[in-house]
C-alpha cells in the first residue's frame, strides 16, 4: 500500500511540474500577460501621438494658421508691420 502512495504523490508531481516549471507554466504565462498589458498602454500613447501628428499635418497641408503658429513658436519671426516685444523678467524675483 505504501508503494502505491508514493507512486501517485511521484505520478503527481510529475505531472504537476511542467504546469508550475515548464514552458508554458503559469509564471511564464503570467509574465506573457504583463508584457501584453503594458504593450497595450504603449500602442495606445502612440496612437494618441500619431493623432496629433495627423492633425498637425493636415493642418499644415490646408491652412496657413498651422504654418504661421509654427513659425512664430520655433523660429521667433514675426509679420510685417509687427511690433515684437521681449519681456525680460529680473531675476531677483
């Protein structure tokens, strides 16, 4: 009786193994699980960012409002006619 005990807590375990230690164990699957979740939150910023950029682009294509606003924020020029003032705040405050 004893051997039979011991045989299926061996049969047991042995089957039992690959579940918690093989390549498709729990932890391996697990890991898989958190990888696709944060993939997840990683397309989606980056289809946040391609909208923007999408918008961007068809603005520049069709109006001339997206190219003036860029011209002004990155290269600080300004139109005809303009008066251009540089506020300079003091440091000491």
């Amino acid at each position: 009786m004893r051997f039979v005990h011991i045989t299926l807590l061996g049969l047991l375990v042995a089957l039992q193994y690959p579940l918690w230690f093989g390549s498709g164990s729990l932890s391996t699957v697990w890991r898989l699980h958190k990888q696709v979740d944060a993939q997840g939150i990683e397309n989606a910023r980056l289809a946040e960012r391609n909208r923007a950029l999408i918008a961007e682009v068809v603005d520049l294509k069709h109006g001339l409002d997206g190219i003036e606003e860029r011209a002004r924020a990155e290269l600080g020029m300004v139109k005809e006619n303009e008066t251009f003032f540089h506020v300079v705040e003091d440091p000491t405050h």
